[in-house]
C-alpha cells in the first residue's frame, strides 16, 4: 500500500522465490508520488509471475479508501486460503 522500490537493484530477482504480490496505490498520493509507484509496478510486473497493481482515483498517502481495504482483505483471504490447500 502506498510503496515503491527505492533499491531495486539490490534485489537478487533470479534467486528468490516469488511472492504473490498486491502493490495498492492513490493517484493523489503526494508522499510516494505515482511515477515512483508505477516504475515499481513495471518492474514487479515483469519479475512475478502473480502480481498486480491497483490504483485508487482521489487518494493520498493514507489508509482510507474502502474499496483499497477490501482488495487487500481479497487478495489476503485469497493467498492464504492457497498457501493452506498446499500444505
């Protein structure tokens, strides 16, 4: 939520697993400003295979859009739900 890679090429891609990843931002996000988020979202995008990249019209850099809250809510409910049927 409201992130970015500031070192990215610190990151060894080829050797660590590959989470599934939700990157949510704000288009009004003026602490960590778009460009920033969707430079991380380009890179992510080409390195996981289960990534995804949602952006919220009309919201800073704050937790307090409902629909942000519930796409994280699905997206956990959805990963955990995976990580038990495989154990």
């Amino acid at each position: 939520m409201s992130t970015w890679l500031p070192l990215d090429k610190n990151i060894p891609w080829d050797s660590i697993q590959k989470p599934k990843v939700l990157q949510c931002h704000g288009d009004k996000d003026d602490m960590i400003g778009l460009p920033r988020a969707l430079k991380a979202a380009k890179l992510l995008e080409a390195v996981l295979p289960d990534y995804q990249f949602k952006m919220y019209k009309g919201l800073d850099h704050t937790v307090n859009n409902e629909q942000e809250l519930r796409d994280v809510e699905d997206f956990l409910s959805k990963v955990l739900r995976s990580e038990g049927s495989s154990t």
